[in-house]
C-alpha cells in the first residue's frame, strides 16, 4: 500500500491510484475538465497538473499513479502559475458567449477562471471560428464547437459507456471539433448524459434552452419515478420567477451520483419525466364529475365506505410512496378489515445499462408493504366480494365501476382511473412529498419535497389521513417520518430504517442499518 | 450677511439642527413678523415688475418668478439623470438585449420579467420574447443598465413623468420600451471610453 504526501498530509491509497483520487480522499479538489470517475482516462485539458518532488516536470494528476514517499504538491506558487497558463490557453478560443450561453453559471470554466485565471488574454490574433454554431446534433442535444474545450469526455461516454460512438473528434490542431459519426444522431437512450458531462456550455440541452438561467434554480435530493431503477437525481426547481416557461415550476431532472444505483448516469425517458409534475394535473376534487371542495368529496368518500363497513379495499398504484402503501395497508387492511392490495405495474422497454422494464418507482416496496398483486381489479373484487374501492394512482379499471357501489380514485393526472371515479380527489406526485420509495433490488431511498402540491391538490398521505379520521379510525401521524416510523417497527424488511438515517444513498431492506456511506 | 442672519444653530450628532435662544427682539415677534411681509413684498414687486416689462418685450433676458410652469416647461435634467428606461436598437431595428437575464438577476425590485426565445441568426441565438419592467415597482437604481453586456438597456430618455390609472399600466412591455427614444445625441459606449481612457 502506497504512503505518499499531498500538501503536507500523509495518506495511505491502494496501488494503482491516481494522484487525483489519492487527494480526493485528503478532500483536496484538483481542478480537471477531462477526468471523469466514470470514464477512462483522456489526460488531456492539462488542468489537473501538479508537482511532484523530484520530477523535473509537472504530472498530470488524473493519470499519474501514487507511489510510495511520493510528495506532492496541489496548490503551491507554481502549481497556480501552471493553471493559470492551462487557462489562458483553453480560453484562445473559447468565445464570450456567457450572455447567451445556457451552461452560465454551472460553467467550469466560469468557475475555474474566477479562482485560478488570469485577468486577461495576452492573445492578440482572432478566435478561430468553428463550423458548429448551434448545431442540432441529436433529438434532445445542441452542439456549439465554438465553446468546446475538446475535452473528449461525450466522446468517451459514447465509446465507453453506451458503445454506441455516434460521436468524434475531427480536423486537427485549433480546427479540431466534436462531430457526428457519417449518418449518425446522438439518439441514443443516454444522450442527455453527455450535456451533464460536458464542462462547458458546447453542448446544452434543447429541452432547457433559454428556458430559466441556472442560478435560479434551487436543487432537491430525489429519485425518478421512471423505472423500478431508482436512479438518484437532484430535482431543480424554479420557485421565485414564475413567469419563467409558462408558469412551470420543475425546470429538469439531472443525475445525482450513487454508485450502487445508477453511477452518475440517467436515461431520457427519466430525465423528461419531470414534465408531468408539472403537467395537466387534477387539481379539483370531484364527485360524480361534479368539481367539489375536497373536503365535501371527503365526506362523500367515508360516507360510501362506511356503507360498505368490511366489504371495502384499497389498491394501489406502485408509484405510491412507502408511506402511502403502508397507510393504506393500515387503514383498510388493519383498521376497517378489509383488504389492500396493489396494482400490476405497466412493463416497457428494457436495456443492459439502466431501464428497466418494470416502469414504476416502487413495486418492490409495494410487494413488501401489501403483499398480493392484481392483474385483473375487477375479477379481484368480484372473488373478494367488495362492495367499495378506493384507488390510489394511476391504472386500467375498465367495468370496475359495474362492479362495486363505489369507487373512490386518488389521481394526480386525468386518465383512465379518473375517468372512473364516483368521488375524484386530486393527489400528489413524488415531487411534493417527503416519502420513501424501494427500488427493484431493495434498496429504500429518500423522497424530499420539491415543490407544495400545485394549486388544488393535497398530499396523498393526507387524504388517506384525512379518511381514516373521517371512518372512526384516526392514526396519530403528523408527518411522513412519523408514518414510516410506524412503518419500520410493523414490517421486518424495515426494521431498523428511518428517514434520518437513510442518508443520500438509501439502505438495503433488511440491513437493519444504512451501510456507512463510503468513498468511491 | 452677517445683519440678516441669526446665530447659527449647532448640528446636533443625530444630524439635526439646535436652534440657539431666542433673542429680545424675535421674543417681541412684531418686529420679526414685519420683516417677513416686508420680504414677501419685496418679491411681489419686484416679479410684478418684471412680468409688466416682459409683457410690453423688454427685460426679456432675466426671470420673473421661480415657479416652473411644467407641463409647457421643463426643469433641466442633467443629462446622466436615471429616468425611464429604453431598449436600445440593432442597425436593423432588431433589439439589441439578448435575454441574457443579467438586469432581471440583478434588480433589487424584481421588476424585470423576462422571457427568452430562439433567434433565427444563429450568431445572435437568443433574444427576449418578453421583456417586461414593472415601473410600478422599479427603483430606478439604474443596476440593470450597470449589468447589461449588450449595453442593451439605458435609462436616458429623460421622461420622468410616469403615471397611469391602473398598476397593470405601470407595467412597460418590450414594444413600449423599444419606442422609447434618448432625449440627447447619445455618445456610444466605445467613444465614451476612449474619451475617459484614452
């Protein structure tokens, strides 16, 4: 085991580790535009040079490997010198594009340059133009070579990680650009990833052009909702300027790095899936079609399942939260004695990377929390001899309605299980609450609130709350931690878990306790 | 000078004014109150004069009274003075802002609302759809043309009278802005600094 010294601190790394992850675990930053952990090593922006004691010459610190004794310097005199040069050189032909370009703001290059640049060019000739200027060069990407440091990271990710190489670089010396293999579009399912990757602003996304600037964004910790995967994702969310993209709040989803889940990658279809937060949502409660305030549509409900006394059940979309599942569970099942089951989820495409072909968050904790699975709702309720429904999500219930006195839908969109309902009430999505979802390998992970249910809508949890009152069986939960408290002391697989201690990564069912989070 | 003025006050630390005590003859008040018709008559006079020497052309050269008579007379601005804004044009007539977002990120109200678009020349690329300041609320802190790269925004128009019957009224739109024109021959931005600098 390699023992070597950055900055005057002695740390102790596997061999074969790089300078720049060694300092890493010092929790010292080398600045890089080219090294990415999940890519293979390029080493050519030159940003990350450091000095090592003894070398006549700076080493880059994304390829060079730590040895033993080795003492290295990240952040002395020349070391600056060095950045500041790397820079002015990257910066030749780097446009002053800022005003217009979407990447301000989150931009390394920005950033880099207010902390290691110079103040000015000493280059006097005129930047050499590129063929690129905003470019289409894929359904969801814009390309502007102008801006593009060529730091080879898309490239790489195309090669490497998607193996579908639609992207290269061509030309030679200032006239190199990143360009579309002959006959190719950057269509593949990861596209998006590559405007995460890029440092600069040379390849943006068409969804989020011009859309908002990114220092008004506010960013929150949650999962998609696309597929059983679970990948991490930080939601950013527009809450000040309203009139910014008609009114809508999410401006995007973009990856949060989780090594045991979905590395730092997330497909396209989960990326855009942020638009039906905001999309055409229930946001009136109903009864028979009549728009009402939810509380009438409340009472309306309880009144109907009071009728009904044991004969009623509940099922359940997987895209409920943990929370929602168990609530249900627990009134339905527990309190009214009846029965709680939830709804097959709807299956799409699959691939060897992330997508799953199982499209909900959290049917894994649906199997966990209730147990049986309903293919076919109405043949379920004519077997159990249910005289009143409450469903909660999105489903097919095609002549359920024949079959029962009453069916009550918690819907956050208009579809076909709203379409159904005697009494409608408008839910909430993962986005407006805290909650839990289990994705397809066990794993519990935090929902936080993005945004308040939009206008007209409540919580889930709460409606399910407000009926179980409104039934004669009050619980005594305030919030969504308190339910899944409950939650964790009820059901073995949770024991042991709560929302304080499931960290940003999640914890495996039935580890009792979050692993310690760990360097990577 | 001396005469006519009282005893000066003192400044007080908070920033106010101490009168000294009142001599004999202003306790007396008679002889203070006279003086005062005594000034007013003076001006009387004196504005009576000259309107009469201004009515039959003569004495055209020196001013009658103070009073301005706005809205026929305008008080002089000086021509740096913050006033309504404008959006500067292109040669083309095309705006010159870019929907960057500098002056709405900057502007302590948040009266600037601004909405972006696609430019069809690919070297502009983007340009405001909507650019909407809220007079209503505007400070008139001049920030925004402080932040502009595009030198896009300026508050040289010189209209300061800004008024309608509704608050929605207040607010200008992008076609209004652009209507808008500066009151004096405008230096640009590069002459101005080769002029300061050299």
């Amino acid at each position: 085991m390699p023992k070597l010294t950055i900055d005057g601190r002695e740390v102790e790394v596997a061999p074969g580790t790089t300078l720049i992850e060694a300092a890493r675990r010092l929790a010292i930053h080398i600045p890089h535009y080219c090294y990415h952990r999940g890519l293979s090593i390029a080493g050519n922006c030159r940003m990350c040079l450091v000095e090592v004691e003894g070398v006549p010459k700076m080493m880059i610190a994304c390829h060079t490997q730590a040895a033993d004794g080795m003492v290295v310097h990240t952040d002395n005199d020349k070391c600056r010198e060095y950045r500041a040069a790397i820079l002015e050189f990257i910066l030749v032909n780097h446009p002053l594009d800022c005003p217009v370009c979407d990447q301000a703001g989150e931009c390394k290059l920005q950033n880099y340059y207010m902390e290691h640049g110079t103040a000015g060019s000493r280059v006097d000739e005129d930047k050499v133009k590129k063929r690129a200027k905003a470019k289409q060069i894929g359904p969801n990407i814009m390309l502007d070579s102008e801006r593009c440091i060529l730091c080879s990271r898309c490239v790489r990710f195309t090669d490497e990680i998607t193996h579908t190489h639609e992207l290269g670089i061509t030309e030679r010396a200032d006239h190199s650009e990143i360009t579309l293999a002959p006959g190719a579009w950057l269509d593949n399912r990861y596209a998006g990833c590559v405007v995460d990757l890029c440092p600069v602003g040379a390849l943006t996304d068409r969804d989020f052009r011009f859309k908002c600037r990114v220092w008004y964004l506010t960013a929150v910790d949650s999962i998609c909702t696309g597929c059983a995967r679970g990948c991490n994702i930080t939601i950013h969310v527009n809450r000040d300027r309203p009139h910014k993209a008609g009114g809508t709040r999410v401006m995007r989803y973009k990856p949060r790095e989780n090594p045991a889940v979905n590395q730092w990658w997330m497909c396209d279809a989960g990326r855009y899936s942020y638009k039906q937060i905001d999309h055409e949502r229930v946001d009136s409660a109903a009864v028979d079609g009549r728009p009402v305030a939810v509380e009438q549509a409340l009472d309306a409900s309880a009144a109907a399942l009071k009728r009904a006394a044991a004969a009623v059940a509940v099922l359940c979309a997987t895209t409920a939260t943990n929370e929602e599942l168990f609530l249900a569970r627990a009134l339905f099942a527990g309190a009214l004695g009846g029965h709680a089951a939830y709804l097959a989820p709807p299956q799409g495409e699959q691939d060897d990377l992330l997508l799953l072909a199982d499209q909900s968050p959290n049917t894994r904790g649906a199997q966990e929390i209730l147990g049986t699975e309903v293919r076919d709702p109405v043949g379920w309720v004519k077997a159990h001899g249910v005289k009143a429904v409450v469903v909660v999500g999105e489903a097919d219930l095609t002549g359920l309605k024949a079959e029962v006195d009453h069916l009550t839908v918690i819907a956050t969109h208009p579809g076909k299980a709203a379409a159904q309902a005697h009494v409608l009430l408008p839910g909430s999505v993962h986005a407006e609450v805290e909650g839990t979802f289990t994705n397809h390998a066990g794993r519990v992970q935090r929902l936080r609130v993005a945004v308040p249910p939009i206008r007209g809508a409540v919580e889930t949890w709460r409606l399910l709350l407000e009926l179980a009152g409104r039934l004669g069986h009050p619980f005594d939960f305030a919030f969504e931690d308190d339910i899944f408290a409950a939650l964790a002391s009820q059901l073995a697989p949770f024991a042991g878990l709560s929302h304080d201690n499931l960290g940003r990564r999640g914890a495996l069912l039935g580890s009792g306790a979050p692993q310690p989070t760990e360097v990577v | 000078m001396e005469a006519v003025a009282r005893k000066p006050g003192t400044v007080t630390p908070a920033g106010g004014v101490k009168r000294g005590p009142l001599t004999f003859w202003e306790r007396v008040y008679v002889v203070e109150a006279a003086r005062g018709v005594w000034i007013t008559t003076v001006h009387f006079f004196r504005n009576m004069g000259y309107h009469f020497l201004h009515l039959v052309g003569l004495a055209k050269g020196r001013q009658a009274a103070v009073t301005v008579q706005y809205p026929e007379e305008r008080r002089y601005l000086p021509p740096r003075s913050r006033t309504r804004h404008r959006i500067v044009r292109r040669d083309d007539g095309s705006p010159r802002c870019v929907g960057c977002m500098m002056c709405e990120t900057i502007c302590p109200a948040r009266c600037i609302y601004i909405v972006a678009e696609e430019d069809p020349d690919p070297n502009i690329e983007k340009r405001p759809k909507r650019f909407d300041i809220d007079l209503g609320m505007c400070v008139f802190c001049g920030f925004c043309v402080e932040a502009c790269p595009e030198d896009a925004i300026r508050m040289d128009t010189q209209m300061v009278d800004l008024a309608a019957y509704s608050r929605r009224g207040m607010i200008l739109t992008l076609d209004q802005l652009l209507a808008g024109e500066p009151a004096g021959p405008v230096e640009s931005i590069n002459a101005l600094g080769e002029r300061v600098h050299g």
